[in-house]
C-alpha cells in the first residue's frame, strides 16, 4: 500500500470508529431520529471517502501493473474494477 494512502486510511478508519461510537450512543440514549439519520449519513459519506482512498491505492499499484502484464490479468483488472462500482450486477 502506498504510505501517504495507508496514512490517510487510517485515520479515516479512526474517524469512523468513532463516528460509530458516537451513533451507538445516540442510539442508546434514544436521541431524536434524525439526529441519528444525520450521524449515519455522515458515516456513509465517511466510508464513501475511505473507499476512495482504498480504490486510488488499487488503481496505482495493482491495476497499473495487471495492465501492463495483460492479458488474463489485464481482464481480472477489468472485471474487479467493475465490481468495484457494482456494475456486473452480482
């Protein structure tokens, strides 16, 4: 994993951790609904960003070198960077 990358995963992961803390309290503590909506909107977005994160990583390191290899493994790039955006319909 590239390190600026796997710096920066971390501490969105970090974030996130307690962004469900957080969440599981107003749970508990039978907070307004969409007070609750709005913190687990936030998270989605949160996860959204680190998977972007987790896709750039991809894309310059293992991508980049399916392609240059080709053939099978340049299809195996293909095919997961499709599932990646959930366009095979699995």
């Amino acid at each position: 994993m590239i390190d600026d990358i796997k710096k920066r995963a971390l501490h969105r992961t970090s974030i996130l951790e307690g962004q469900l803390r957080g969440l599981s309290k107003m749970i508990e503590s039978e907070d307004y609904c969409m007070d609750i909506i709005t913190q687990s909107r936030a998270i989605q977005r949160s996860l959204e960003s680190l998977n972007r994160l987790l896709l750039e990583n991809h894309l310059r390191t293992h991508v980049t070198h399916m392609f240059e290899a080709g053939g099978d493994d340049r299809d195996q790039a293909v095919a997961e960077l499709l599932k990646a955006f959930d366009f095979t319909g699995k």
